[in-house]
C-alpha cells in the first residue's frame, strides 16, 4: 500500500492546497480532452509530477496491478464484436484512451499520497471547506488514509495464513468466501476498535492542526492548477 514517507523532495515542500488543486484540474482535464494530443501533453505533465514526487514506479504498479489489469483488458474487450469483423478497433482505440488516462490520474494521486501526510491533507480540506462539512470530509479523508493500510494488511495475513494451510489446494469460490468473510469480520472488529481508541484519546471534531502556508514555490503550482482547469472547458 502506497503511503506518506518523508522527504526532501519539490512535492514535499509545497502546501496540500495547491497539490489537491493540481489534482482536480489534471482529473477535470484528462476526463474532458481523452484525445492523443492531448494525454500527450498530460504524461510529460505526469512525469514531472512523479519525478517532482520521487514516486516509486514498480512499487506503484504493484500496487495498482489489479486496476491496471482491468485497464488492459477493457479495451480488448470493448473492441470485441458478436459479428463481423469482430473486432471494432476504433472502439479498442477509444476505450484505450480512457484507460490510459485513468492511469494517468491514478499517478498523480500516488504523487500527493506519497508526499503528504495525513494531518497537513485533513487540515487543507477543512480550511478550505468550511463548517461542519469541513470537518467531516477532513475527518473523513484522514480515517481513509490510516484505515485501509490496516485492512490490506489483514487481507494479506489472511491470504499467507490459508497458503500456509494448504488453502490454495482449496476451489477458487472456496478460497474468495472465506477471504470475504473473514476480511468483512476484521473490518468490524477494527472498526470497533477505532471507536474505542478515538474515545480513549477525547476525540474532537476540531482539533489543532498544521499551520498552512503557500510559499513562493506554491504560486507557479497554483497557476497550473488553474490552467488546467480552466482548459477542460475547451
């Protein structure tokens, strides 16, 4: 699972504000424009966002490895036909383009995943989003972030325990019941040990935060988040 690691790294020193602003006009952009030209523009873009990041490449395909092999076979799939020719390679071609893009945008959200943490992101979206609506997609963007680590992690102990068992000797609808079963019965029992600690610690819904500062790197990052925006209407 991808997640916060410090460093010294161009991402790391820019406010969340203007990295989760960079986000949404890339996505607005890529959704708007799937034409080559313009995802060409949008994986030098995608590039430099990476590098800016030092996002791990290999680490971040095994990570996204089951979203990438949907991203493959659909548009082999969308290129199918039930008769002639068969196969419909414009359709191929277009359902490639959204492929591509997706995992465009998947990449630039490794990029601020990995060089944010989970305090400075909660505190952005509450300064930004104000109120009690604030707070809760605050409270609840941090809860994401910390929880799923912990529920893969189950997933995984669960999976090694049923091969130490001998359980890959099991069916296939065998094996996914009692993973499913028992990764639903650990989420609840996590869950109701969130509840328990987050009581234990007085909980708040408006704690003290990071201070946020947009610096003189912020500002160029900024003015891309805008242009990028500004060009999925056009």
């Amino acid at each position: 699972m991808l997640t916060y690691e410090p460093d010294d790294t161009v991402a790391h020193r820019l406010d969340p504000r203007s990295k989760l602003a960079v986000q949404i006009g890339f996505a607005a952009t890529a959704l708007a424009h799937p034409t080559p030209r313009a995802l060409a523009v949008l994986s030098v873009l995608t590039v430099g966002i990476v590098l800016a990041a030092r996002v791990p490449v290999w680490r971040t395909l095994v990570a996204y490895r089951f979203a990438l092999l949907i991203l493959t076979f659909a548009p082999l799939l969308s290129g199918v036909t039930l008769g002639a020719p068969w196969f419909d390679l414009t359709d191929a071609i277009t359902s490639g383009l959204a492929s591509y893009r997706v995992l465009l945008i998947l990449f630039v959200s490794t990029a601020y995943v990995r060089s944010t943490p989970v305090r400075a992101s909660r505190a952005a979206i509450q300064r930004t989003v104000p109120g009690k609506l604030g707070q809760l997609l605050g409270i609840g963007v941090a809860l994401v972030f910390r929880f799923l680590p912990v529920l893969q992690r189950d997933l995984r102990t669960i999976r090694e325990a049923m091969a130490t068992r001998l359980g890959t000797e099991r069916s296939v609808v065998d094996r996914a019941s009692t993973i499913v079963i028992l990764g639903i019965t650990r989420a609840f029992d996590r869950a109701d040990r969130l509840s328990l600690a987050l009581q234990a610690r007085c909980f708040a819904w408006n704690p003290t935060l990071p201070a946020l500062a947009f610096s003189r790197v912020d500002y160029p990052v900024l003015g891309l988040a805008v242009v990028l925006a500004v060009s999925a209407f056009y």
